[in-house]
C-alpha cells in the first residue's frame, strides 16, 4: 500500500512540472503571437491563404481571413510577386487564386467560405483557367453548381480556349458536360455530342507555370 502512495505522488509531482512547463509555454506564445501576426506580410498572407485553400485547411483559411488576408488573392499577390518568390519545385505561381485552386482540388467548404466573403468566381489563373473550368475538368459537380448558382460564366474560356463545358467533355465527366452544355446551348459555337474525341494534355499542365523570364529568384 505505501509503494502505490509513493508511486502516485511521483506520478502527481510530474503532472504538476508538465502543467508548468504547458503554462510557461503558453504565456510565450501569447508574448510572441502579436508580434508575430504585425511581422506578416501581404506576400505572406498570400502564400498561407492560397495554401489552405489548396489543402482545404477551413481553419487557417478562417484564421487568415480574419487577418486581413485578401479573399481574391489578387492584391497580397503583388507583394508576393514583386519579392520574386517561387516554389521549391522550380516552377512559378503565377498566378493562381485561392478560390480556382479549392475548386481544382474538391474543397466545396472552402469554395463556400470563400463565395460568402465575396470572392470573385470568374477570376482567371495565369493559365486563363476559370475556377468553372477547374472543378469541370475534375469532376467535381457539387462545386461546379455552387459556383454556377454564384455567377460563375460558363461562357469564359480558358486553355485551348475550352469553355467549362469543354474541360467536362475533355476530362469525360458526362454529368457536368450535360449540365453545362444546357446552358451554353444558345452559343453559336458548334458544341460536339458527348464521345466525341479530345485532346487534354494541356490541361494536364494545370499548375506547372513556368517562371516568368523577366523575373530573378530568390
């Protein structure tokens, strides 16, 4: 019975140094978290939002859109581009939006979030993808009618200059082709019927821009 009392209070005394440590960790963080949050830059917003958005992070996109970053994307990019930054990988992000990289990768809770802080649904990536035309090309069909309920134009061309409806047929999502096709039925472009061959090596690209050549590295 005293070896259990001594090995509790051995198991107590260690407790009580943890939560120490926990609370001494705390109080720095809260010291050092507002200096931390005025050091960040536009640039820096940029890449984090664009990041969450592309990873589906609704938490970091709620926290950086509390911080001020721009839901567009297209003013914190300035800064971003003029201190020459480029990814690890070697290729440019020049430039792609929050709102068109959570369409291509499915993140219908962050396209929501994003629509309801007023993102602009049209806007075109460096590659003239609209987020439309993203989320056509990669079947993803809830997004593609809450960015169509938004006002997204499915009239708009991107690469190849293929329309929404095109990126749909192109990638063999028959569901959105269709929806699509209904509403750019009054173009006076000739609209082939679904099963009719198409050429996708270009969209495959997405997002592999080269650097601009007018541009060092940093």
């Amino acid at each position: 019975m005293q070896k259990m009392k001594h090995t509790s209070a051995i198991i107590l005394l260690v407790l009580i140094v943890v939560m120490i440590a926990l609370q001494s960790q705390c109080e720095k963080a809260a010291t050092t978290a507002p200096e931390t949050v005025t050091q960040m830059t536009a640039g820096d917003r940029f890449w984090l939002f664009r990041e969450a958005c592309r990873t589906g992070d609704e938490t970091g996109v709620r926290i950086l859109l509390r911080l001020g970053a721009d839901v567009d994307g297209i003013n914190d990019y300035k800064e971003f581009y003029e201190a020459g930054y480029v990814e690890d990988t070697g290729w440019g992000v020049e430039p792609s939006w929050p709102i068109n990289q959570a369409a291509w990768n499915g993140h219908t809770n962050i396209v929501n979030i994003l629509i309801e802080e007023g993102a602009m649904v049209d806007n075109m990536e460096g590659e003239g993808n609209t987020a439309l035309i993203n989320a056509a090309f990669k079947g993803h069909l809830e997004i593609v009618t809450i960015l169509l309920e938004a006002g997204a134009n499915p009239h708009l061309k991107g690469v190849n200059g293929w329309k929404p409806v095109d990126a749909a047929k192109a990638a063999s999502h028959e569901e959105i082709y269709l929806l699509l096709r209904e509403l750019t039925k009054s173009s006076n472009e000739e609209i082939p019927e679904y099963g009719t061959s198409w050429q996708t090596s270009n969209m495959n690209a997405h997002n592999k821009r080269p650097i601009p050549t007018h541009r060092g590295c940093k």
